[in-house]
C-alpha cells in the first residue's frame, strides 16, 4: 500500500511511454524505470539482478510505488529499457538530480569512455561510445550523447555541449576535442575552454613547443605569464608538477582561427614509484585570462576522470563486462550507473563505493536513508 510520496516518481511520469497502450500492458513505465534506478543503486548489473532485486524488497517499495501487478520480469526490464529513448529519460534525471545537488561548479570535463561488452559481432556492432559531462567539483555527470557508429567524439562533443548550460563555466577536452569548432561551441554557450593539444591540429602543437621555449629562453620578456607548482606523495609515489600559462598568441600562426583564444601553457611532471621516475609535457590552450594555479587544477580535475569516474564505473560498476548490445538499453544503464555514482558520493557514510551498493542491496533501512538523503523519498 503507497503511504508516502517518491518524488523521482513524479518526475519520471514526465517520460512517454513508448509502448503500445493496451489491455494487456501489465506494469507502469514509471515502476520498471524506478525499480531499475534502484536496482543499479543496491549492487544489481545486468536485468535479471534488477528482476530479483525487488522480490526480495517487495514491502519496501510498496510505500511508494502501487505495482499493480507485482514485480516485472526481466524480460519486460530489458524491452523497456531498449525501447525507452535515452534522452528523454536523461532529460528528466539531469535535471532532478541537479536541483538537488546544487550547481555544477566552475569546470566542466569532457571525456568519452567505450563500453567494451556491449559490442555485438552477430549484428556487427562495435562497443557503444558514450561521451560524458563530468562536474568534478560536485561529482556529477551534468549530460552523455553516443557516438554514432559511424562517427566519432568529434561529432559528438558539439552535440553534448548543446545540452549544457555553460554560462561561466571553463570546460576541458583532451586532443581529441581540439577542434575549432568545439572551441567556437564553447563560447557561444557562455563558457571558457582550456583544450589539451596532441599532433592532430596542423602547425598547433609545433607553434607552442617554439613559444614557450623561446620565453623560458628570453626569461619570459615582455610576456604576461605565471606558473603553479605541485608536489604529492603517497601510497609509494612522489610526484610533481609544474604549469605555465603565457597570456599571448604571438607565436601561433593560426591564432584567429581560435574564438576567444588568450592563453597557451605547459604542464611538465615528474613521477617516481620504485625508485624510478618517468617524466612528461603537455601541451593546451585556453581562453580565459587565468592564473596558472586555476588552469592547473582544472587540468588536474580532467586528468583525474579515469580515477574518479570510469574506475568506478568499470570496476564497482562492472560497466566493461555487461553484455548489455540494444543500444537504447545500454546507454540507458549507464546513465543509471552515473546518476547512481552521483548520489552514493553523495552518502556520507566513509564506505566505499562499492559496499554503499552492497549495503543497499541487503538493507531496506540503508537505500532508504541514500533515498531521503538525495531528497528523494519522504519519511514514512
């Protein structure tokens, strides 16, 4: 018996159901996507997990969801979610999910991550490639868009900044997302852009390479520039890293082509593990007049994803090994998993991540109180 309001539930209404409307349609969409937001929030991978999942809850979930005719199979979980369009149901998550976490922060990562087992060689698709919006000062994905399989992230990247709302903000892309168009996207939406620069934009890479060492040469005269250093260790590494920013395109010989552009700089770091230490220098542009200590640690935040984000969705998650192929079923899952990331970092309990989700596959009273905590379940 419901006896108390859910408020994803409301919001969840909001998303067309794409199935036929008929006699024979035995469970409501908002239940099959709820019980599924919850499945992949208490430890379930795969859609028998989320089918089980809930026959073992089936009190708890009754408070808020009416479930007319019991709980789905996982057969009907897995048509829904393959039908269901990604889109509409990221409209609606995003959205929630960030009135309840505050704003986004000042830097906006762009990135892309492959989910391997979704490849399916019977129908001759590849592994689906999702590119993400992470806000890494709030540990929130703000949006993802699939790179169409005959594409790439180039074409992707345009389409998901589309999505933001960029006003303020300073987004960094590594060299795959160097492009002049990307770079103009960014600033129409309001924002800043600090791009990492490989090999793959003509004469790009080899201009900066002359013009930072023709300052450290000249002992930067004449030039507005600043640098930031870091040093950290721990868990048997040390390592350092020095950024410099020089607010000046003098030495690029196609500057203009970059909207807005200001701002070349280099991050060259030491790593020693074992007694051995390897070294490295990249390379990136910007366009916002900042100090080197704020390109730093916006970079530092970037190059920090695979840790903080696609660690946890491969190996928590076990994002790499699902054998999800319907492209609509697997890209919604994953957008599940990050909306679900988002609220267990949200927790402040000093668990991990993955015994969060292990506790709240066991433990009613522990996914209740990630619920409420999240403002998304009233008490009873």
């Amino acid at each position: 018996m419901v006896t108390r309001s859910c408020a994803l539930v409301e919001q969840l209404q909001a998303i067309p159901d794409p199935r036929r409307q008929c006699l024979n349609l035995k469970h409501r969409l908002v239940d099959v996507l709820l019980i599924g937001f919850g499945g992949v929030l208490a430890d379930c991978d795969d859609f028998v997990e989320i089918a089980d999942w809930p026959r073992h809850h089936d009190d708890f979930l009754r408070t808020f969801l009416e479930l007319p005719n019991g709980i789905p199979a996982h057969d009907t979980f897995r048509r829904v979610f393959a039908a269901v369009q990604p889109a509409a149901v990221q409209g609606v998550l995003i959205a929630w999910l960030q009135q309840r976490r505050g704003l986004p922060g000042e830097w906006v990562h762009i990135d892309g991550k492959a989910l391997r087992g979704s490849r399916c060689a019977a129908r001759g698709l590849g592994a689906l490639h999702l590119v993400s919006a992470w806000a890494s000062q709030q540990g929130l994905t703000l949006g993802q868009v699939a790179v169409d399989a005959k594409s790439n992230e180039i074409t992707a990247i345009p389409a998901l900044l589309e999505l933001l709302d960029l006003g303020g903000a300073l987004v960094t892309i590594d060299a795959m997302g160097c492009q002049k168009a990307v770079a103009q996207k960014i600033v129409d939406r309001d924002g800043d852009y600090i791009l990492t620069v490989k090999d793959n934009q003509e004469h790009l890479l080899e201009d900066i390479e002359r013009s930072v060492a023709q300052a450290f040469d000249t002992d930067f005269a004449g030039l507005e520039h600043d640098a930031y250093e870091t040093r950290e260790r721990g868990h048997g590494r040390e390592e350092y890293r020095s950024y410099t920013v020089i607010h000046s395109t003098a030495g690029l010989r196609h500057a203009a082509d970059w909207r807005k552009l200001t701002t070349i700089g280099m991050c060259y770091s030491e790593r020693t593990v074992g007694g051995v230490t390897s070294e490295e220098t990249r390379y990136f542009i910007g366009s916002r007049k900042a100090s080197a200590k704020t390109y730093g640690k916006a970079l530092r935040n970037h190059w920090g994803i695979e840790n903080s984000l696609h660690w946890q969705l491969d190996v928590t998650f076990a994002e790499d090994d699902n054998r999800v192929g319907k492209r609509n079923a697997a890209e919604n899952l994953a957008l599940l998993r990050r909306r679900t990331l988002s609220l267990l970092q949200a927790h402040p309990s000093k668990l991990s991540i993955a015994k969060k989700r292990y506790a709240a596959a066991l433990d009613p009273d522990f996914l209740e109180e990630i619920l409420r905590g999240n403002g998304i379940l009233e008490k009873p």
